[in-house]
C-alpha cells in the first residue's frame, strides 16, 4: 500500500505543530519577559548573565507550557491540516481516486498520538524532576527561598513549620515540628536549625531528618504511637527522624503541586493515609491525566466533519462553526470537572463523562462529512 500521502500529511502535522508551539511560546516569552524584566535584572550582574538567567528560567517554563497548550495545539493542528486540504484543492483528487475520507484521518490520528507520547514523557519524567523550580515564584526562585506554608499531617496530627524554605537544597530553615498529646504525653514542639526530607526506602520509611533538635530524644516523653513515628538515628543521635509521607513540595504552593508529580507518585499519595481529604481531588486529577491523549484525539476528530462539511458555505463558516463546537464541549468539561471538585460528581464520571459525550458527537457528525 502506498503511504506517501500519509507521510505528507504526518509531516505537516507535525510541522504546523512546531511552528505553532514556536510561535505561541515565543509570544508568550516576549510578553512576560518584558513585563518582569526588572526582576531579572534586579539578580543579574551584567547583560551575559540576564541573558542566562532568562534563557534558564524560560527554558524550564517551556515544558510547562507543552503541558498545559499542548491539548490545545493538537486541535488547532488538526484543523489547519484539514483547513489547507479544501484550501489547496487537494482534498478531492483524493476522494476521485477512491480513499475514503476516514482514511485521511489515519495520519493525523498517529501524529496526535505521538505528540501525546512526547507530551506524556514531558509529563512523567522531565516535570517532576524540575517540579520545585515549575511551582516556585519567579522572585523566590531568584532568592533561593520562598516562604513556608505550615501543614498538619491528617495521619499523625503532627504540625509541620519553620521560617521559611531553602530551594537548593531543599530543606526547612528553623524548622519546627509540633507533636499532639497523642505522639507525646503533652504538646511539644521540636526546633532544629534544618529539617531535610528523605523518601521511603527498602530499610527506611519516607519521613524528616531534623538536625541539632531541641528538646533532645532523651528528654521527650512519647507515648506508644509517637515511640514509632519519633525516631533517633543510631549514628546521629542530636537529630531526629519524624516519620511522614508529607514531602517538600506540599510545604508551599499545595494547589499546583499535584499537577507536577508523576502518575507512580499520584496513584502513591493517593493510597496513603496522608493526603487525609484531598484523596477525591487526587483521584479526580489521576483519570483527567489518564483520559487525557483519548481526550485529544477525540476532539481533533470533533473538528474534522465540520470543517469537511458536505453542505458547505465556505472554510471560513466551516472554521467557525467548528470552533464554537469545540468551545462549547471545553465549557461542558470544566462544567463537569468543577461539578466534581464539588463532590456533586464521582472523579471517574467527571473525568469520562467528556469523553462519552465528545465520541457520541463524533459519531454523530459524520454523516455531515463530505466522502
């Protein structure tokens, strides 16, 4: 079977998509560069290292960008490649020779897959290894600081706070860890000049090295529980390890952290004790990501029957037309995703109702279609 106009049209997919995704970030760099170039400056000792500093920090920002317009790139893409084939007058040699319409779709569902590939690989291993830098203001990222926002963990009621955290490297400056009488026989607060948080491994659980504690180990009168979360290392006996599943990034900027952490580590919080309340916005969140490149697809074919309309008043009604359907369905999803941060829906029906709803109209369209 002869595939060179499937690799034509995979070819200007992915063409329009990088011009697209050029064009917008670039916009986007120009602006806010601009607007916050003062701040820039404020950090930077001459013009070499302004010229560093931005290029890092928009370098970093760009794989939040992909993240978060890439869904939308995906269906713009889908519709010019349709758009340029009525335009150039390409579309009905095809449909002459024989070649079904549905088979021009082939191409350009495999180029929306691997743009959802490249975007799930930014996702899961590029996101969260920058994550600390993605979710930190652009002003405390520069300082190398950012104020602490204190958290109690729902499991062990122990509070968690200090004056404020370092970036690089991540720990607590002054930190202070606040025990309920459950943990010790009365309230009790533990002051350390650091408290640096490990992750779980196969001899250790996941928890906070407080360093140079006061009051020390020996005098802290715990209780049963408190004997098992309240731990002194053998080796370091001025510190203390607190046992804890919260991490460093919950510290400060809770809301936008869940979005940068990858599915392992979403599926891991939500299965802790932990997280306490915050489960059902973690469940929420897991199934939009998973639903996320069948999401895409389907909304890239919403378009194609509208902008390949047999009755047709011309491309740019058809354009039109199909983007009021498209804005439509995105306000009946965030109707629904809000309907389920609400609890008034499940997280799975918030999550797979759009989809239900965007592939019935799929279906629907395509008697309008043009063959």
């Amino acid at each position: 079977m002869n595939t060179t106009f499937d690799r034509y049209l995979i070819a200007r997919y992915l063409q329009i998509f990088v011009i697209l995704f050029v064009s917008m970030f670039g916009l986007f760099v120009v602006i806010d560069g601009f607007s916050n170039v003062d701040e820039f400056q404020e950090h930077s000792t001459n013009a070499w290292d302004l010229l560093v500093r931005m290029g890092s920090y928009y370098g970093y920002q760009s794989t939040l960008f992909l993240d978060m317009c890439g869904p939308i790139l995906t269906v713009i893409d889908g519709m010019i490649v349709f758009a340029l084939l009525l335009r150039n007058s390409e579309l009905h040699p095809v449909l002459a020779a024989g070649v079904p319409t549905w088979r021009l779709l082939v191409p350009v569902i495999v180029s929306t897959a691997v743009i959802n590939g490249l975007m799930t690989i930014n996702q899961e291993l590029i996101i969260p290894r920058i994550a600390n830098v993605l979710q930190t203001p652009r002003d405390s990222l520069m300082k190398g600081a950012i104020e602490i926002e204190p958290l109690t963990d729902p499991s062990s009621g122990i509070h968690i706070a200090g004056q404020e955290l370092s970036l690089s490297p991540q720990f607590i400056k002054n930190a202070q860890f606040v025990l309920p009488p459950d943990i010790a026989e009365e309230m009790t607060t533990l002051k350390a000049a650091e408290a640096v948080y490990h992750v779980a491994k196969r001899n250790q659980p996941a928890g906070w090295l407080l360093k140079n504690v006061e009051p020390a180990f020996s005098q802290l009168a715990l209780t049963k529980e408190g004997r098992t979360l309240v731990l002194r290392p053998i080796e370091k006996p001025k510190d203390l390890f607190i046992v804890s599943e919260l991490s460093f990034d919950l510290l400060y900027n809770r809301l936008q952290s869940s979005k940068l952490i990858s599915t392992a580590e979403l599926i891991r919080r939500l299965k802790s004790p932990a997280f306490g309340e915050a489960t059902a916005k973690l469940a929420q969140h897991l199934h939009a990501r998973l639903v996320r490149p069948l999401a895409n697809i389907l909304a890239m074919l919403l378009a194609v029957p509208l902008i390949l309309r047999k009755e047709s008043r011309g491309l740019i009604t058809n354009m039109a037309i199909s983007a009021g359907v498209l804005i439509a369905m995105l306000g009946f999803s965030e109707a629904v995703a809000y309907c389920g941060k609400t609890g008034s829906l499940s997280p799975e029906v918030a999550a797979w109702l759009p989809i239900l709803v965007s592939g019935t109209l799929f279906a629907w369209l395509t008697g309008v279609m043009q063959t």
